[in-house]
C-alpha cells in the first residue's frame, strides 16, 4: 500500500511538471511571429453572429489582411463550418469581410466543412496539396497556434505562425489563462489519439 502511494505521488508530480512544461510551451509559441513569404495565409475559423465576425474572429481577419497587403501571400484560406448557425458559416462570414475589404475573390479558399481545429487542418492540408502549395502562414489567436502547428506539421505542410495581435482573448489576463490551459489539455489528448 505504502509503494502504491508512492508512485501515485510520482505520476502526479511527472503529469504536474509535463502540464507546466507544456503550458509554458503554448505560451512561448503564442508570442513568436514566424512571419514570412508563403503560398497562402490560412485563418483558423472562430465565432461568427448572423452573418458578422465576432471580436475573436475580426483580429484574426483583419491580422491576416494586413500581412496580405504586405504581400507574403498571394492567397488566403479562411476556415470554419456552420456551428449552431445554419445560415452563415465561419469561412464564408470571413471571405466576405476579406473581400469588403479589399482582397480579391479569386485569392480566396474556403474550407467550411470541418466543426473542428484538428480536421480543419487536415482538409486544407488536403487543399495545400491538391494546389501544390507547401507552406502556410497560420494565423490564429496566439494560445491556438501550438497545436495548430504540430498538427500542419504531422499532416506534411511547412507551418509558420503569425498570432493576431489584437485577440480580445489574448489581451485579458484570465481568458488568456485558461484558454491557454485548455490547449494543454487538448494537445495532450490529440498526441495521446495519434500515439
């Protein structure tokens, strides 16, 4: 009984400092611009109301508008499915607002069908590669694009990140915290997946 106490307290203390480790991770990677020339800047989808980008979703939109016009990419794709909105998909509420706003229709993908972060990824890593593009610009909130990365990495595309630097969540100390600590729980679970 006593060695069973033991290792439970040795597991905890290895699973505490992996969570740390990883925390400090996501919060190292949230803060690095990797910006640079590639085939097309890819927009990870977020909330959208009726048809309007939430907050979250205009940083992104508007981060990625600005280093087109910088002209490292020539395209964008923007990303995200329906949700609980019928009517308006992420992708398409962003496609318009990049076309108000200047960007040419013809320089635009969406990617609409995927609800999740992970196959997301993985349709326009299918998109990547059916256009023979092999990089991407990802931009996403900061605390997103850990994972994000790996994920573009494991599916065989050059990912380089450029966090929105406006993100309402990244700017407010407890939003950031916890959203940050729920991608350590969701980047565990996906390499535990993919093991």
């Amino acid at each position: 009984m006593k060695w069973a106490t033991v290792l439970g307290v040795i597991a905890l203390i290895i699973i505490s400092m992996y969570f740390i480790y990883l925390y400090r991770q996501i919060r190292d990677f949230a803060a690095r611009d990797e910006v640079r020339p590639a085939d097309v800047i890819v927009v990870l989808g977020a909330a959208q109301y009726n048809g309007r980008p939430s907050p979250v979703l205009k940083a992104r939109l508007d981060h990625a508008l600005e280093l087109y016009n910088t002209g490292v990419a020539r395209a964008i794709i923007t990303t995200g499915s329906y949700g609980p909105d019928p009517n308006f998909s992420e992708a398409e509420v962003g496609r318009k607002y990049l076309v108000q706003h200047g960007v040419r229709v013809d320089d635009i993908v969406t990617e609409q069908g995927s609800g999740t972060t992970y196959d997301s990824i993985r349709a326009v890593s299918g998109v990547l590669k059916a256009k023979s593009w092999t990089t991407a610009l990802v931009v996403s909130d900061g605390f997103h694009l850990f994972r994000a990365k790996k994920m573009f990495v494991d599916n065989g595309i050059n990912a380089y990140t450029s966090p929105a630097p406006d993100s309402p969540i990244e700017t407010e100390a407890s939003r950031r915290f916890w959203h940050s600590l729920r991608e350590v729980v969701l980047f565990s679970a996906y390499r535990w997946i993919n093991l």
